[in-house]
C-alpha cells in the first residue's frame, strides 16, 4: 500500500473531572489525531498520546507536530509499505519520538487491516472477542472521596481498581480502601515519585495485599527497580521504564518488574507492543494495557491490542463516559460488567464522529507527495 495523503488535527477536549498523579493535575486533554489515505481512497486513523507538557515523558504535542511534519510523514509519503511492521524500519534513521512514531504506525495498522477486510484485532493476532477492564483513579481530596468514586466505579462493573499515590498521600490512602473494600483487586501506581531511600515505606504496602505496584522509582530506571522488587512480596509492574522490547527483555531479566505495562505510545508502535507481549508471553509474564486518558480512537487500537492473549490482567482502557461528555468515536467505548466488545469490523472498527471532531479541533494540517 502507499500512503499519499497524511492529515494532523490538533485537538482539545475537556475532561469531565481533572485527573492528578504524583506530577500534577490535568483538566484539559490536548491531542493530536492523525489520518491517511491510501493510493485506493481508504482511510486509517490514530491519536498521538504525548500530553501537552512533557511530565509522563519528554514528548509532547508540539515535539509531536515538529517530528510528523519534518521527519516521520516525509520517511512515509509514497513509500511502498506491504506491511505495518516495516513502519519501525522506515522510522530507524529517527531515535526516540516514540508517540509521535506510534500515532503513524497506528494509522497504518487500520489502514492495512481495512484493505484486508479485517478487524485490528485479528490483524493483530488477537482472540478474544471482549476484554476485561479495570480502572485508573487519580489522586482524591482526601479519602472519603477516593471511596465514593471507587464505590461508584465497582457498580459501574470495573474489575480491577488502580489508585495514584505520591509521599504523604499512600500508606493512609490503601490501608483506608483496603479497609472499605477488602476483597477487590486493587493496585497503586507511583509515577516514579519514590527513590530507594523509601525502600521502608515501600515494605508497608506488602500489607494490602495490592496486585502489584506500577512504577515506583525513577522512569529511566531498571537498576533499583530489580534492588527493590526482592524486598517486597507486592510485585513490581513497570511502565515509564520500559520504552522498547529491548527494555523490556533487559527489564524482566534483571528482575526489575514482574508485570509490564504495554503503552503503544510509549513503546513506539502496535509492532513493537505485539513484540513485548509475545516475549512476556513466553516466559509467563502477564502483561496490560495501560492508558493516556485517550479519546476513542487512541482507545479503539488499546481495545484491538489486549485482545491478544498474554494480555491477561484488566487494563486501563476504560469506557468513553469516563473521561468525555462526548467521545469522538461512533459507537462510542461502551463498558458492560466490566466488559468491552472487541469489535469484528473492518480496522479499528469506530468510526471518526466529524461533528465532534470539528468541536474540538484547533488546528489542521494536510500533507501530500510534492
Ligand atoms: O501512569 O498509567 C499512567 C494517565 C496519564 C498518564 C499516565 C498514566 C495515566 C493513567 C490513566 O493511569 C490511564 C487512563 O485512564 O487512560
Ligand atoms: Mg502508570
């Protein structure tokens, strides 16, 4: 296939409720969405994860636009691409970038599973027909409201609870929803706010009981990682650390993480995601899907990824309503029991919702062969 037409939107959609981690709060979601077109009039979509500022990584929207429009689509542009894992090699004289890599690659996986006739999914390898979903809850005033919402979340039928801690706001925070829900499968994720001067602190988490805790220490670090996972019984998941299946294979072999986090923005791509799934998968590592607060098309790829196999722990791939008033997907992500349907149609299997698309737009760019 030939890519002979790219087109950037630049995007802001405000989220429902602000989402705080151990970085900071975020209200308002700023994006990039990406289309192309084939020489046979198809279409393939993708979203840029990269936030506007650079906390979670270095990346972001405006690091985005300059890497597409100077580097990326120019490396694509009436290239011959037989297939979407060929992408990486297009994109190797590049280093790093990887979100603003992932958003193409991704337009080029739908785009390759529609001229197939098939869905993302089974493009991808997958095969389960729903996955089961958790969710990801952001750092709460204080504890009676984290339990409100963790309440409110377990009836909508989340199966899995993820809280955000940082210094001052953990042990208090699990020992209280451990005490008002005992039962439920729940997890703290860090975003890299601990060193191992905390390792003691860190001990006291082994007594909730936790699934695992995402991402403690430092988010270019795999070393302190493998020091602490042997002190605590909680098992170490890592998810800024692991930006590649290089890191991946060197992370899971120093014994750094237990658990991975597979991030297609993060990782660079859906080819490279499918990689460090298969390696998990070979030496019984559970890996999930974790999340950027996408909207739907960005969460459509995230629902056609954890349907492969390995992806066996809830994800954080959560409904539409859980961040949007109005998502910019038709259907929207719809979660039932706990439940998303993998779709079967053709591609990502949504559709682009224009009039929304328009409403949040701030800005296009169209790039063509000269
Ligand atoms: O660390 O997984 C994270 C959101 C933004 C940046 C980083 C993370 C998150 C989440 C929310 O945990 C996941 C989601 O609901 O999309
Ligand atoms: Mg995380």
């Amino acid at each position: 296939m030939q890519i002979t037409q790219v087109t950037i939107r630049k995007m802001k959609m405000r989220m429902k409720e602000p989402f705080s981690t151990s970085f900071g709060t975020m209200q308002d979601k700023h994006f990039l969405l990406l289309e192309v077109c084939d020489e046979l009039g198809n279409t393939g979509w993708g979203e840029s994860v990269a936030f506007d500022a650079p906390w979670y990584t270095e990346e972001t929207v405006e690091t985005n636009i300059h890497m597409l429009r100077d580097f990326l689509i120019p490396l694509l542009l009436g290239k011959e691409i037989s297939h979407p894992d060929d992408v990486g090699s297009h994109f190797a004289p590049i280093r790093g970038n990887n979100m603003a890599k992932a958003s193409l690659e991704c337009t080029i996986w739908d785009l390759y599973a529609k001229r197939k006739g098939i869905s993302l999914a089974e493009a991808l390898g997958g095969q389960r027909e729903r996955i089961e979903v958790g969710i990801s809850i952001g750092i709460q005033k204080d504890l009676a409201d984290l339990v409100d919402k963790v309440q409110r979340y377990l009836e909508e039928g989340y199966k899995r609870i993820k809280v955000k801690i940082k210094p001052g706001a953990d042990v208090d925070v699990l020992r209280g929803l451990r005490s008002a829900f005992p039962q439920v499968p729940l997890m703290a994720d860090a975003n890299s706010a601990y060193s191992l001067d905390d390792i003691d602190l860190l001990k006291r988490f082994d007594e909730f009981d936790l699934l695992m805790i995402e991402q403690p220490l430092a988010h270019d670090d795999i070393i302190d990682h493998a020091v602490l996972q042997k002190q605590l019984k909680t098992p170490i998941c890592l998810d800024e650390s692991i930006n590649s299946f290089e890191d991946a294979r060197k992370a899971v072999e120093l014994g750094s993480t237990k658990v991975i986090n597979v991030k297609i923005g993060r990782v660079g791509g859906l080819s490279e995601a499918k990689r460090i799934h298969d390696y998990c998968m070979e030496r019984g590592i559970p890996v999930w899907c974790g999340g950027m607060l996408e909207a739907g098309i960005g969460r459509a790829h995230n629902i056609a990824l954890t349907s492969l196999p390995n992806f066996n722990l809830p994800g954080d791939t959560a409904g539409s309503s859980r961040y949007w008033e109005k998502d910019i997907i038709e259907p929207e992500v719809v979660v039932e029991n706990g439940y998303i349907t993998v779709p079967t149609v053709p591609g990502i299997g949504f559709s682009p919702n224009f009039r929304a698309i328009e409403e949040f737009m701030t800005d296009i760019w169209h790039f063509k062969e000269d």
